[in-house]
C-alpha cells in the first residue's frame, strides 16, 4: 500500500524538526503510542496500543532512519508486528519545507503486509493508517505550534473545522501517558470505543486491522526514529 | 488462534446492559451475532475483558411496521430480512442487498444491528440505511433517542453512538409508489466484502428523477453519498447520455481510499460502471 500526505505546521522549520527529535513529544503525538525505546541514535522500538473501532491490539514496532538531513527530512524504514497474525514492513519519506511562516511537512509510505493479513486482504488499511496519520500531525501541531494556520490544507483540513483549537488539543495531549488512547484524541473526533454489537459479514477486517497496527506503530517508530538527532 | 480469556454474561433486559456498559466501560464488548467480534477476539486484535451477550433480548427481534417506518429490530438476521415479505413490500432496496452480504452461514447469523453499530464502509445495511435516509434507534442511560443515518457514520468504524448506548433497531421510511431503488456491488468473488458496492434510492414520475440518493460502500471510511451527483441527476429523464454523464461526474466527485489490491483508479473507474449499470437497468 501506499499513503502520502502533507500537513501545515505552525512552527519554525528547526523547531519542527526538534519535535520529530524529541522522545517526549512524540509519544504524546502518536496515537496510543505506550512507550519508546532507543537501541541506537539511528533506531527506535515503540510500543503501540491501536484503538480502532473493534480493535484493540497492542503493536511492536522498530525503526530506523537512513538519509537524515537535519531540518530537511530523512528516510525511515519501519517493521511492525502483531503477533501472529501478520507483519507489516516498508518505508517512509519525510520532507520539510518552509511555508507561510510555519512548516509544511510532507510524508509518503510505502508498505507491504503479510502473513494472515495479508492474505486476508487489507481493506480498510489504508483508510485507517490514514486516520492515524492525521491523528498524529494534529497532536503533533498541536504540542510545536506555536503559530495559528493561516491555511489549513492537507488531510488536516478535512478534520477540524475551522482553525485547530491549540489551547484545547494542547490540554488534551498533556494528559499523562498512563491513558495513553485518552491522551490521542486532539481535536479530531474519532470514537473508537463501543460499537454496541459486532457486525456480521465476512472475516477480513481484522486482520487488517492488525495490520494497521503494525503500520501505524512502523509509523509512529519512524517518526520516533527521526528523532534520533 | 484463540480468543483470550474473557467474562461473559446474558443479560435478560436492555437496562442490564446498559448498566454493565456504565460499569466496564471500554472492557466491555456487546455481542449480538459475533461474525465480525468473534474473528477480531480470535485473531487477538481486541481483548475485551467482559462480553455482553445481547442474545437473550427478545425485544430487540422482529420486523414491524410502527407510525409509519418500517422497524427491523437489532438482532434481526440478515437471513430473517433476506426472506421478510413486510421487507419486500415496505423496502426492496434491502431485499437486493441482502443476497450480497457474505455467505449462507454468516447470514444466518449475523445481525442487522450488529452490521450497523460496526460501520463497517464496505458493509451492505449501513449503506442502505443511508440510501433510504434511515434512523438508529439508540438506548442509553439516559432512554431512547433517534439518530439519522446521515448524522449516523462518524469515521472509519466510528458512529454516533455513545459509549454506553446500544442500538436497538433500525427504522426505514415505507416505500411508496414511484420510489425505485437499485443495488449491486462489484467483488472478486461472489460472497467477498465489496470492492466498489453502490444503492440507489429516489422518487420517479413519469420517468423524471426526483429526491436521489447515491451511496457508495467500500470507497471511504463510512458508506458515502455522492451528493453532486445526486443532484445532477434530479429534475432529468434517464438514458444513455445521462448515464454516461452521471458517471463521469460520480468519477470526478469521488476521491477512493485504495486498499491492498486496488488503486483508487481503479475503484473510481468501478464506481462509475456500476452508476452507468443501474441507472440503465433501473430505466424500465
């Protein structure tokens, strides 16, 4: 599968780049992440914990960082695991980019799923390594802007309505980690818990589910991993 | 695989499960025909603590005509609704549809709500539901409410339903004469989730197009209306030409999410094969 994107970020490019760097601010900006773990300055262990309508699954991800331009971007290549019900490997391009007094930050991924996920067929993987995405880029905003967007644009957009609410998002991210889904939600709202009844048809979902699991913690890592600087 | 340990429990009224709901919170899963949380608690992608198992609330069974709206109750089987004459009569779109939704064995037991409550974007009675401009019936603590099917999917998986709410049936309005409705889906094998899946659902007089709605399944992450099109199409008479046209528009509004084996391409290019084809076929 593949997933690009781009966001506008109201921060400084260094400022941005520090973010992507700094452990603390990463944990608190991906979606569920648990913990984070640096085996050496170029790689990165995440635990990741996936609320996504009926999944709830804990997810292992590593990566690593190859191509570092500091203050530009860098390549990451990321694995994540799900136990044994699939894999899920590839890689990621981030670039910086000077705009309207912020950053605009653009990232693509390129991943491959197998196992049982694979063979199942990921439908909805795209749709919700996508969803994590943006979950992401808001908290992230949300803890380096500093600037309020003159334009939204990106997957953002679609979002929030309106102009994020910084002060909000802000609040909702410094809940401590212990609740670390809690911690995810930003301004977007996305409502995992409880659909009261399991649907009925065929068998696919979750494992793709799990798959993108392990894609959002290879993405989650790799964001980690560009910390490494 | 195997499902990790979990607590299970039957409970014998609507208000004792909401109160378990209110008690567990997020540890607590509600179990109506389990085709899609068995598999997902056996593959281990979620690890719930307690199942509510809502199978012995009779209340939430049948399909009736109440004040108008035709009422499919929760734990109504997709099979029970395949074969319903009152569903034949009252709503056809949900006849069409049913066939398509997996195989025999799931049908037998999957439910209605149970489809719904997961929202799954590619699934059949969501779509429909929003076709035909349905309603969720939700209880929670606080008693019933009603939620349009519009205001109903709120993402990928995601639905307006509170944490501690269940949904305890679906109301659809009662077909009337002139309203037509069409439904087919594209999939690699008869049986599998949709690759592209479109219901179609207006009022015709004297073959001019009135009120249509379009929802395509298995493009986005919640069923999804193609609202510019919708309304290119009202106030005409459908041929050739329009059809074609529709598509093209369809093609050009839409903004498919790919997923393992097909590129958006290819699903937008699907999504407007299968406008052309029941626009045509809806024609007589």
């Amino acid at each position: 599968m593949e997933l690009s994107g781009d966001i506008w970020i109201g921060a400084p490019r260094p400022k941005v780049w520090e973010g992507l760097n700094d452990a603390e601010v990463l944990v608190r900006s991906i979606p569920g992440c648990e913990s984070m773990e640096v085996i050496s300055p170029t790689e990165r262990a995440a635990r990741v914990m996936v609320k996504v309508g009926p999944v709830r699954a804990r997810f292992t991800g590593h990566v690593r960082m190859e191509d570092i331009r500091p203050g530009e971007g860098c390549t990451l290549h990321f694995e994540g695991s799900g136990g044994p019900a699939g894999m899920a490997k590839g890689h990621s391009a981030v670039d910086l980019t000077d705009e309207d007094g912020g950053t605009r930050l653009n990232y693509t991924v390129q991943a491959s799923v197998g196992g049982k996920l694979g063979q199942v067929g990921g439908r909805m993987i795209d749709a919700a390594a996508k969803q994590m995405a943006e979950q992401f880029f808001t908290a992230f905003n949300a803890a380096v802007g500093e600037v309020a967007p003159a334009t939204e644009a990106g997957p953002a957009a679609e979002a929030p309505p309106g102009p994020p609410a910084p002060a909000l998002a802000a609040e909702a991210i410094a809940v401590p980690l212990p609740a670390p889904a809690a911690a995810v939600p930003a301004p977007r709202v996305v409502r995992p818990p409880a659909p009261p009844a399991p649907a009925p048809v065929g068998e696919g979902v979750r494992v793709l589910w799990f798959a993108l699991g392990a894609l959002s913690t290879g993405f989650g890592v790799w964001i980690a991993s560009l910390l490494s600087r | 695989m195997k499902a990790a340990a979990f607590d299970y429990v039957k409970p014998r009224s609507i208000d004792q499960v909401i109160s378990l709901l209110q008690e567990h919170g997020d540890d607590a899963r509600l179990l109506a025909g389990g085709q899609s949380l068995l598999a997902s608690l056996n593959m281990r992608l979620s690890e719930p603590r307690l199942l509510v198992d809502l199978g012995g609330l009779d209340a939430l069974r049948g399909i009736g005509v109440h004040g108008g709206m035709l009422r499919i109750g929760a734990l109504t089987t997709h099979t029970e609704i395949e074969g319903s004459a009152l569903v034949a009569q009252h709503a056809p779109l949900l006849s069409a549809a049913a066939p398509h939704i997996a195989h025999r064995a799931i049908r037998n037991a999957g439910t209605w709500g149970g489809s719904i409550a997961h929202a799954d974007a590619a699934a059949e009675w969501p779509t429909c539901l929003l076709a035909l401009g349905g309603t969720v019936v939700a209880r929670g603590p606080k008693g019933e409410r009603r939620i349009a099917a519009d205001d109903f999917f709120r993402g990928l998986y995601a639905t307006a339903l509170e944490p501690e709410e269940v949904l305890v049936a679906g109301e659809l309005p009662l077909a009337a004469p002139g309203n037509w409705f069409a439904f087919d889906e594209l999939a690699r094998r008869r049986g599998d989730y949709a690759i592209v899946g479109m219901a179609l659902a207006g009022r015709r007089s004297a073959g001019v197009l009135a009120d249509t709605r379009i929802v395509l399944m298995g493009v986005d992450s919640t069923p999804l209306r193609a609202r510019k099109t919708e309304a290119s199409l009202n106030g005409k008479v459908v041929d050739e030409a329009l059809a074609a046209t529709a598509a093209a528009s369809l093609r050009a509004e839409i903004d498919p999410l790919p997923d393992l084996t097909h590129s958006p391409e290819t699903k937008r290019h699907l999504a407007g094969v299968l406008l052309q084809r029941l626009l045509i076929g809806a024609r007589a």
